[in-house]
C-alpha cells in the first residue's frame, strides 16, 4: 500500500469500516510510513475530542430549528442561482470549512446535558454485532475449524500478540468450533466462535487496557445480545441472536474460568 492509498483509506480506517485484509494493510503502511503517522495522529485527536464523555449535549429545540431554517435558506439561494456562473473567491473555502467547524465546536460546547454521538460503549456495541454479522455474511465464520480448544488456542501464536484464553463448554451446551482472526476498535483481536444448538456465539478477545476484572454488562442491538466483561488481563465481548439467558450462561462459564 503506498500513501495515496493509505490518505484515501485512513478515514474509514479509523472509524473501523474496513474489512480486515484492508484494515491490517492500512495499520502495517502507518506502522513503517513516517510520513502518514502524523496524518493518523491528526485523525485519532479530532476522534477523541467528539467522544470525549464530558463534551455531551443534547441540541435544543430553538437551535436545531434555527440551523434547518438556515439550510433551507441555503438550499434556495443556491437554486436560485444555478442558472448562473458565479464566481468563488479562494478564501470562501477555507472560511466556509472554519464556519461548519465553529459550528461543530459550538454543539459540543453548548449544553452538558446530552449525547451527540453515541458512547464509547455504545459505538463499541455496534461494532461488535457489526463484526458478528460480518462473519456470517461473508462466510468467513473460521480461519482455523476445529473442536479442540489445544487446536485452536496454538493456531494464535505469532498471529496475535497476547495468547487468548480458549475453553470449550461442549458439556454445558456451547461447543467449540473454531476461530479467527478478527479487527474490533482499531485493534487486531482473537475471536472464538461456539455453536448453541442452531445459533453461533462470537467471543471477542483482547487485552484489556486496564488489565482489570469487571461483572458482566448486558446489552441488545438489532435483535442481538451482547455481553462484556474484563477478567485477569483480557477484555470480553460475547454476541450472539441466542436468548439472553443463554448467552449470560455462557458469560458465567467463561467467568468461572478466572
């Protein structure tokens, strides 16, 4: 991948919408390009400034009015004048560009009250069941088909850089069936994947930042059931469209492994 390649895929880089291949390419090009490193750095702080918890808001009702009152206008103008040539002066772009900024800046700093984007938690949550979805549309469910958790859990090695915890709970009714490789919040991760009767459970695994140990958090996307829960060192995210009482059977099992 050259730099051009790389400016052109960093956006959807750093919002995780690429596939894997793509992703891993992009993140090996910044690892060795010094001149694409700033330009990531540049991308992940205008990320964090909008995820920032302490910046939520929730937009009033008089401003919301006033911007598509102000869009309208826009929208009229601009046919009004498409019969005719007009001329752009260069310096109307970069102010326009600063104006949306301003605007933007503005919502952040408008009101403590609300949310403007989702959570971390919540993005987090759709990328998990975005993943889970992937695997099964894409028909790349396994890179390493098997029911032996002394099969699967080897297969890691030189691929990850953490060994993950790899259990098979076939006795209580979650067989193991293989796993990935897999890409979830900018990171490479381990992804077990079990099978309950007819319905396939994803288990994200990755190091977990804090290397802490926290309960089990519930939640429902799209029809589908997503636990999360951190133990000895490793972050855990379950998805699955099993039943939530399966699913937190499933979560205790693991659990229980500490």
């Amino acid at each position: 991948m050259n730099c051009q390649e790389c400016h052109d895929f960093i956006d959807p880089y750093i919002d995780n919408e690429l596939d894997v291949a793509a992703a891993i390419l992009v993140k090996q090009h910044l690892r060795d390009c010094s001149h694409c490193q700033p330009l990531l750095e540049s991308r992940k702080a205008l990320r964090a400034l909008l995820n920032n918890p302490q910046l939520q808001f929730e937009v009033p009702d008089s401003l919301r009015r006033k911007i598509q009152s102000a869009l309208r206008t826009a929208a009229s103008s601009a046919k009004h004048q498409s019969g005719r040539r007009s001329f752009i002066p260069w310096f109307s772009i970069p102010l326009a560009l600063a104006a949306a900024f301003t605007i933007v800046l503005g919502l952040v700093f408008l009101n403590q009250g609300g949310m403007l984007a989702p959570s971390r938690g919540n993005a987090l949550v759709e990328e998990v069941v975005s993943g889970h979805v992937r695997s099964l549309l894409a028909t790349h469910l396994l890179d390493v088909p098997s029911t032996d958790q002394h099969t699967v859990k080897p297969w890691f090695d030189g691929k990850l850089k953490f060994s993950p915890p790899v259990q098979d709970f076939t006795t209580h009714g979650f067989r193991l069936i293989g796993g990935r490789l897999d890409y979830i919040n900018g990171r490479e991760v381990a992804a077990l994947v079990y099978q309950r009767n007819k319905h396939i459970i994803n288990l994200f695994i990755s190091p977990s930042e804090a290397g802490r140990t926290e309960a089990v958090q519930s939640f429902e996307k799209d029809g589908y059931n997503v636990l999360h829960w951190d133990r000895d060192g490793f972050e855990f995210w379950a998805v699955s469209d099993v039943n939530a009482g399966d699913l937190r059977a499933f979560a205790d099992l693991e659990m229980r492994q500490a």
